[in-house]
C-alpha cells in the first residue's frame, strides 16, 4: 500500500477552506489553542462535514491521518 502525504493545502481544500498559506496561518491562530480535553473533530468551529471527515480520517488511519494529526497538534499550540 503506497503512503501518500497530503499537504495541509489539500487538507483545508478538502475541508472546503482557503488553502493558501496565509488563510492557513489565520485559520491556525484565530481557532488556537484547543482545548486538550476538545477532539479535533469535536471544535465548534467546524461543520458537520468536516468533523465527519476528520473523525473518519482520524478513526480509518486512512492516508489524511498524518496531515489531521498535524492540523491537531498546530492547533493545540498558543
């Protein structure tokens, strides 16, 4: 099975987001910090499409798992 690493571009386009890097930056300071006891999946800020993306991605280690789990630790950052 090949190992595809998605950027985080490709994340936030699949998230139906701005995926330029400043929107990015934004994105990350404006929703930062998350609350450690908060899932990624359960922040308010996103919709219903979203967090469903990214409890499956996360729950499935399909190949989006290592590009969630850096949006959750960037997010987890002051």
């Amino acid at each position: 099975m090949e190992h595809v690493n998605h950027p985080f571009s490709e994340l936030f386009e699949q998230l139906g987001l701005p995926a330029d890097s400043a929107s990015i930056q934004t994105f990350i300071e404006t929703h930062s910090p998350l609350p450690e006891k908060t899932a990624l999946a359960d922040a308010p800020f996103w919709n219903a499409g979203q967090a469903a993306f990214l409890r499956n991605a996360w729950e499935e280690d399909a190949d989006w798992a290592e590009t969630v789990d850096q949006l959750n630790i960037a997010l987890r950052k002051s």
